[in-house]
C-alpha cells in the first residue's frame, strides 16, 4: 500500500467506488459514502444477500435515521476502479438491516490508512496511503 493515492471526483458528497467480494460473488463498483462521523462500515441488507454472507447479530443502534439493527460479516473490500485498486481481506463490515441507506465507510479502516484531503475548489478528494 505504500505510496499508493487515489484522487476521486468530488461534487456534493465525498464518495468513493468499492466494490464487495464474498463466497465467489462479487458486487460492481458502488458509490461508497465517506462517513467520518461513522467507526466502520456498513452495507445495506440487500448487498449482504447478494453475497451470501453469514451473518451475526451485534446489536441495535439509534442513528439519524431512526433505529436500526446491526450484524457484523466479513468479506473483501476494493477501494479504486478496475485500473487502480487496493484490496482489504476479510476485513469485518456491519450490515444493516434497512435497504435504503447507502454504503458507509467509517473511520476503521480507511482514516487509519489514508490522509484524506478534500479539494473542494477543484472538486477532488484525493487519498495517499500512510501505511508503510
């Protein structure tokens, strides 16, 4: 990962495309929420059917939105597009039981392997690796 930056478009919200891999399935790339108010990541239930993934309950939380139940996964995330990518193995996610929330990525782990700078002038948001 050393060295490793990505710069993304930048317009009203700063997303960044991932895509999820599991049990031979793959999902395409999504726009993923950049969530620095958020500890880790979260999918809707339906990315987490589509996968297939086992499931664990770790609770309820009160959010925004309302309460919602939780249950924490593993899977591998790629941050990127098809010609510049980086990927996290079995790295632990949380699913959401709701459909209608987008993908968060919480601070866990891309704020404690990326300085993130947002360029909103020039409508950038640009990642460099800070892991040796």
């Amino acid at each position: 990962m050393s060295g490793l930056e990505f710069k993304f478009n930048y317009y009203k919200y700063p997303v960044l495309p991932v895509k999820f891999n599991s049990n031979n399935k793959e999902t395409p790339f999504i726009d993923a929420l950049l969530d620095s108010g958020g500890d880790f990541i979260v999918i809707p239930m339906p990315i987490a059917v589509y996968l297939g993934l086992k499931l664990k309950k770790a609770g309820s939380v009160d959010t925004a939105g309302g309460v919602t139940v939780l249950y924490k996964s593993v899977l591998d995330m790629v941050i990127g597009n098809k010609d510049k990518n980086f990927t996290y193995k079995d790295i632990e996610i949380h699913v959401s039981n709701r459909d209608d929330i987008p993908v968060l990525l919480g601070r866990h782990p891309i704020f404690e392997d990326y300085e993130i700078t947002f360029k909103k002038k020039y409508n950038e948001l640009i990642l460099k690796s800070i892991n040796p």
